[in-house]
C-alpha cells in the first residue's frame, strides 16, 4: 500500500499544558485560513490544541508588522482554536523559541520572537525552560464578571492583549467556567481573557483562565502575568515576583517597574505531515 500524499509539515507541543500545532512556513507559502486551524485544533477531526503558531519570517506576513519588527526575524503567527487572530500567547512563545532552536533555525540562548504585541525577547535554557520578556503589564481600572454563580471584581489588564485577572478567596479549583464567563463588551469589545487568582502563600498563586476564542485552558502565558500583578496588587504591591500555579504545572512570573517576564517548560512532543487531501479539505473558510 503506497503513502498518502504528504502535506505540510507540523510538530505539536505545550508549555505546561497548554498546547500547540506548529506549522513551519519560513518562506510565507501557507494558506492559513480559519478553517484550516479549526480543524487542526479540534482533537476529534484534528490533531487538537488550544491554537496554532505558523513558523514565518515576519516580512512573509502580509499585514502592518509592529514597528521596529525586523523583517527577518522569526514571527509567532498565533491563532486561536476557533481560528481567530490573537495578539500574544505567552506560553506559545516559549514553545516557538524551543521549536526553532530544537529544529536549527537559531541558536540556543538569547532570541529575539516577532509578536503581533510587539517583539518578544527570549532565553532558551539548557534544561529545556524558556524565559520571556513579556513586556510591560499595565492596569486599567475594575470590571466585574460573573461565572459559577459568583459575581468577581478584577482588574483591567494589558499584557499586549486584553485580561480580567479577579482575586478571590474562594478555591479556584472548585469553579465551573465551562461556560464563557460574562464580561462588559464596552471595556472589551473584542472580548477577554479571564483569571481567577487564589493567593495560596507569600510568593505564590493559584490560577484558573477562560480564554477568549478558546475556552477553559490547562494554563495562559500572559494570564499568569495579569495573575501575578492582580495578586501583587491585592498583597499592596505593585512589583514582585511570584510562582504562578496553574493546572498544567507552574511557571515564574517577575513584574518589574519597566517590563515583567515569565520562565516556564517548553515541551515538543511530536513531529510528522499532514495528509494532503485532509489539508486540501479545509482550504476555504
């Protein structure tokens, strides 16, 4: 029995949990359209994930890049689960630099990701953890939200995409937040990440997310920096560090007065092509 036809190359990963398909496009070739993700995403009729990351060189974008964004530089094309286009995913960075510098595309060390927020600077580690520069985070106020029941006050956050990161003293691991939790479309009209932080000690939380235009997730990059300043901003700070819990494992979040970071695992699990005429299915949207 012969092969099937081969398609595009894919490798899957995650970075404590949260996880990925990679589509490696260095010279800008695929046609990335929303059905296509979907369909990679869906872990009945896919490979499942919470989003794809396209592998292109950020002048192989056909979109404005954020200014100062080499052409040159590797570019985390990130898409949601239900194909729409996302700013930032945190925990994708991690995954993207461990993936270029596990396939040869650059160095091990200091490596510069091109983001739709901006440009993300990164460290690989030997042991396989990856730090990032995730950027200024900034606060914007209280909104309120409501899930499970409950109705929680958080705080308006930007992480280069938008959050509601809501402290609380109830165990967040009790919460039902199947359903998408409620959020005031005049403060998010292109809807939100949402947080529920539980201090659990001095230097440390526990979080659960709901992702917009995903759903619940094991674990969310740049929620668990919203989380870390939404704690440090309940314990009546406005700096810190803190070891950020979240169901798929934990990560270290450090918020300083210019920028913050985040260190955690980046995992590659898998390596292989996509069958044509599965591809060829989902060209349209």
């Amino acid at each position: 029995m012969s092969d099937p036809p081969a398609g595009p190359r894919y490798a899957k990963g995650h970075g404590t949990e949260n996880d990925f398909v990679l589509l490696p496009d260095p010279d800008g070739e695929l046609k990335l359209t929303g059905a296509r993700v979907r369909a990679l995403c869906d872990r009945r009729r896919g490979l499942g994930a919470d989003g794809v990351l396209r592998v292109v060189r950020a002048g192989g974008l056909d979109e404005e890049l954020p200014g100062g964004t080499n052409p040159d530089t590797w570019f985390m094309d990130y898409r949601n689960a239900d194909g729409s286009v996302a700013e930032m995913c945190g925990n994708g960075v991690r995954v993207f630099a461990r993936y270029l510098v596990e396939t040869g595309l650059a160095a091990r060390g200091d490596l510069p990701v091109g983001t739709r927020a901006g440009v993300r600077a990164t460290h690989v580690h030997d042991d396989g953890r990856v730090t990032v520069d995730m950027g200024p985070v900034t606060a914007h106020g209280l909104s309120t939200t409501r899930a499970d029941g409950h109705e929680f006050s958080g705080l308006v956050i930007d992480v280069g995409n938008p959050h509601l990161a809501c402290v609380t003293e109830l165990d967040v691991r009790t919460l039902e937040i199947t359903a998408a939790p409620t959020h005031d479309p005049a403060v998010f009209p292109h809807g939100v990440n949402v947080e529920f932080v539980q201090p659990v000690g001095p230097d440390r939380v526990r979080m659960r997310v709901h992702e917009r235009g995903v759903g619940e997730t094991r674990s969310c990059g740049t929620g668990t920096v919203a989380a870390t300043l939404a704690g440090l901003r309940a314990a009546g700070a406005d700096t810190g560090l803190r070891t950020v819990e979240v169901p798929g494992g934990t990560v270290e979040v450090e918020v300083t007065p210019t920028t913050s970071t985040l260190t955690g695992p980046a995992v590659l699990v898998a390596h292989g092509r996509l069958d044509a005429d599965w591809w060829e299915r989902y060209e349209s949207d």
